[in-house]
C-alpha cells in the first residue's frame, strides 16, 4: 500500500506541491495530482447521478400513477398502455446497452441530439432506466392501498385528479420510500456505466489511473469508497425524509422500525 | 601467420563448443525442449497481424511466425527431429507471470519491452516498433498534431495514449476536447460516427481497425509520430543460454534478408481469415531496428 500516488502529478508522476488543489483551483493547476483528479471525477459521479436521479424520480412517479389509472374513458386507457409500454420498454434492455443506444443511435435518428454532450445523454439513459424500475414501485404502492380510500375519495366528491392529489399519491408515496431508497442507491452505483460512453467519472478514472500508476490496489479502494460514501449519503438522505414525512397513524406510521 | 590463425581459430572454435556445452547445460528452457521434445509458445487471441487466432486453436502472425522460425533454428541446433510447438493464449494481464512461472517459454504477442517488465523477464532483439499516431477521417483536413486545436480526439481508456495526449496537450498548447472509447472499437465508433475528429493509437492497431472498417478508403493515418515503443518477444529472464540462442536465430534471419518479405506478408499483403489488408507501411523506427539489433526498452526509444 502506497498512498502516496495520490500526491503524484498526473504529467510526470513526481509529487506535486500541493497534494489538493481540487476545491480552490478546480482544473485551473497546470500540475494536478492523481487526487485532484479523482475528486473531479467523483463529482462527474454526483453529477450524472443527480440528474439522472431528478428525472428517473419525476418520470417514475409519472408513469406508476398513470398504470394505475381507472379505465373509465379512451383517453384514460391510452394512458394505461402507454406508461406500461415505458415500463416495459426500459426495464428490460440492459442499463449498457440503453447507455450506447442514447449514445451512438438515437443521435444518427434524431440529429439535434448529437449537439448534447455526453453526460446529459448518459443521464437521460440512466434516468429512463430508472423510472421504469420505480414505476412499478409506485404502481405496487398505490394498488396496495385499501379500495376503501378510493372509494371514499369518490364519494367525497373528488375528480379522479383530485383524489390521487390529496389522498391516494401522499399514502402511497409514503410507503413506496424504502424501496425508492435503494432504486436512488442503484443509480449512483449503475453510473459508473457512464465511463464507456467518455464521461470522466470515478470508473474511468479507476481504468486509467491504475494503467498509468500500476497501484491498482489503492486506486480501486479509494474509488469503491467514493462509491460506498455517494450511495450511503443518498440513504441517509432517503431515511430523513422518510422519519420527517412520517403521519403518526397512517400506514407507514404504525410501525416504529426506523429506515435502513 | 596462417598457423597462428589456424591455432587461434581453433581454439575460438574449442572455445565455442565448450561454452555451448555448458550453455546447454545450463539452459533449463533448452534442456526441457531436449527431454520433452515440446515447447510452449505465448499468443494472443487478436493482435492482427502481430499475433492472432485464425479458427480451431491455430495461431499466426508476424511475431508467430517469426517465433517459429527460431524454434526451428533451435531444433536443427539441439539436433532434434521434430519439436511439438504448444500454443497458449495470453492476456495483457497474465503474460509476465506466464513467462516467469515457465508456463510459457517464448511469448510471442505485442508486448513492449519496458524497464518495468525488464526486471521480472528477458526481451528478445526488437523486430517491431510501435509507433502511436493519429487516425482521421481521410477528407477531415487534419495533417498534424496543430490541427487537433479545437477539434476531439479519442482514445481507449486504460491505455498509454490517454497520458500521452494529456501530456502532448500541456506541452504544446494545443486545446483539444478528449472523448474516451471503451475499448478500440469503440473509440473507432467514436471516430466514424463523427463524436471525434481523430482516434490517437498504436498504429497497428489504427490500421487494423480501418482495415476492418466499411469503407477503409474513408479514412488516413496521419501526422508526427506521438511516441515510439519496442515491441519484442519474451523470455524467462532466469535463462540467459535461451534468449541468446533466440536472438542468435534473430540476427540469422535478419542476415538473410527475410524481414522485408515478413512485413510485406503480414502488413501490406491480404491475411487470414479474412483476406483484409492492414496496410500499414514500413516505418523508419522499425527499419532501424532491424539494420541495429538492440533490446532497448521503451525509455531509451523516447529520450530527447
């Protein structure tokens, strides 16, 4: 175990005279170290992730509460096939191959595309990918909801818009947390697909930076500590808001284990 | 003056046989060709046109059949009838300890004789120079390194040129945007499909790549060498008797004028399976490496 390569300039491997120059001048020094360059690259990580996890989230809940809605007039049922079809469409393509298809393909149809850059395609593709998966997490949160609160949300005299606003959506998203937990946890880990299609995250970085330095067994521990660290932080997040969104004697309420 | 000669030409010729005696009494790798009457030679699965598989576990390439000749050389020195050569795949990962633990006697793929690997195992007279350039598409306009500025370039991740570039881009001022590949198809794709204006790598590698392309007029290797690499066979360092027998059969195949033929077979002319033509000329490096037999490593190939 060397440590040390971390204080190594990336140009000519001799050590630099300041080790961390990332958060003062960020990609200004003419001399970073290999650490400046994995704190850049973790922040490639955060941020591909955070995008992708705003849209998979919006788009997840989107669909999941369109799958399960009642089949009373055409429009309705349009809407039923069409986030089924989403659903099934991105959970069943591997997270790779979507990454390459958003990538190389779509662009040749669609040119405007070509003008993204990268990380936005790579946070799209993870984003889809995604939102197919919390969909039916959504749709599992809502369908295991009492028919009873339907009902009375009818009978109150409630739109169908209505009643998902103020009663079924604010149950059913509270219990939908845990498992939101680990589908934000998944995406921080699957960004690290990313690095195939030139984004220069943690996965590039640990691919290149073990080749140049040959310490393989340091670089490698330092980025799955990156990893581990990202995703425990959205866990932490995910378990605050669950405690604070918590109703004493709703559902979700009852149960005093707390968030893990 | 003619005995004297006599005398000392004798003794050079005593002199000789002794110590090839106790050569071959010393070389383990010699000894176990003699009592097994089979040797194990390293290759890559597809290294075209260095090294590569042609179907049904046959190998051949350059550097194969380069290795060949030498083992034949070899056998008709050790007096031996018939010598079984065993082929063994290799990777980038597991060839140096292959050689070390003596699974693999002569490694014969695209390994680049560094000071680095010098330590753990012996490298053979150099034969082939890699030289790193620039690929672009042939009506791009790109002639040399200046006119990257502005422009992306791609590269694989987990290789040399990504350091290389970096290090061209700080050196010289010239700006230019890096997208990374995957793995050399890749950062090919990145290439054709316009994502990047030049792919930056080993020139065989280039070559092969635009060889197996759709349209392999559509695209030029150009521009200044970005750095120069001895690629050379491997051997056990431990087993000085082997290398020098090894690089003797070099210099014997040079002397007979059978390098020019060798590349012309392996990189300009159609190969197997496939019938494509690489199509990567000889370069300077590699002519020089031929008229000086060395085993230099990399380090002293790029000293300025």
């Amino acid at each position: 175990m060397d440590l040390g390569i971390f204080c190594k300039g990336t140009l000519d491997q001799e050590p630099v005279e300041h080790c961390f120059s990332a958060l003062f001048a960020f990609g200004k020094n003419p001399d970073p170290s290999y650490l400046d360059w994995l704190m850049k690259a973790w922040g490639w990580t955060l941020a591909v992730a955070a995008l992708g996890l705003i849209l998979a989230l919006l788009l997840g809940a989107l669909m999941g509460t369109l799958r399960t809605l009642p089949p009373e007039n055409k429009f309705n049922r349009f809407l039923v096939r069409f986030s089924t079809a989403w659903v099934e469409l991105f959970r069943n393509i591997p997270i790779l191959v979507q990454v390459f298809l958003w990538y190389h393909v779509v662009p040749a149809f669609i040119p405007v595309l070509k003008a993204f850059p990268s990380y936005l395609l790579v946070s799209i593709a993870l984003g889809f990918f995604t939102s197919a998966r919390i969909a039916e997490q959504v749709r599992a949160g809502i369908q295991s909801l009492p028919s009873g609160q339907k009902s009375a949300a009818t009978a109150l005299g409630l739109t169908t818009f209505q009643s998902y606003r103020y009663v079924i959506l604010p149950m059913a998203l509270r219990i939908v947390i845990p498992p939101l937990t680990s589908e934000s946890m998944n995406l921080i880990k699957n960004s690290s697909v990313a690095f195939a299609v030139s984004v220069p995250e943690l996965t590039l970085f640990a691919m290149q930076a073990q080749e140049e330095t040959s310490h393989g067994v340091e670089i490698y521990l330092a980025v799955t500590l990156l990893y581990a660290l990202s995703a425990f932080a959205v866990n932490r997040v995910m378990a605050y808001i669950e405690k604070r969104s918590r109703i004493p004697g709703f559902i979700v309420g009852n149960s005093e284990v707390a968030a893990h | 003056m003619k005995r004297i000669s006599m005398v000392k030409a004798g003794l050079i010729a005593t002199g000789l046989l002794l110590s090839s005696i106790n050569a071959q009494a010393a070389s383990q790798t010699l000894d176990k060709m003699k009592s097994t009457g089979a040797v194990t030679m390293g290759v890559r699965e597809s290294s075209i046109p260095m090294s590569y598989t042609t179907g049904d576990s046959r190998f051949d390439g350059y550097h194969v059949e380069i290795c060949r000749m030498i083992l034949g050389d070899i056998k008709d020195k050790l007096g031996m009838n018939t010598l079984r050569i065993n082929y063994q795949p290799v990777t980038s990962q597991n060839r140096v300890p292959l050689v070390q633990n003596g699974t693999v006697d002569i490694e014969c793929g695209t390994t680049t004789n560094n000071t680095a690997r010098a330590k753990d195992v012996g490298f053979a007279y150099t034969l082939y120079v890699e030289e790193v350039r620039i690929a672009v598409k042939a009506n791009s306009g790109i002639k040399s390194i200046a006119d990257l500025n502005g422009k992306k370039v791609a590269t694989t991740t987990g290789t040399t040129s990504v350091q290389l570039l970096r290090k061209h881009e700080r050196a010289n001022g010239v700006n230019f945007d890096e997208v990374f590949g995957k793995d050399h198809a890749d950062s090919f794709l990145l290439l054709e499909s316009g994502r990047a204006d030049a792919f930056v790598m080993d020139g065989s590698i280039l070559a092969g790549n635009i060889a197996n392309s759709k349209n392999p007029k559509d695209y030029k290797i150009v521009g200044e060498v970005l750095s120069t690499e001895p690629i050379a066979i491997m051997v056990r360092k431990d087993d000085p008797e082997f290398r020098a027998a090894v690089d003797a059969s070099i210099a014997k195949i040079v002397a007979n004028g059978n390098m020019p033929k060798l590349w012309n077979k392996w990189f300009l002319s159609p190969i197997p399976p496939k019938n494509i033509v690489v199509g990567l000329e000889l370069s300077p490096a590699t002519k020089n490496a031929w008229a000086n037999l060395n085993d230099k490593p990399a380090e002293d190939y790029n000293k300025k």
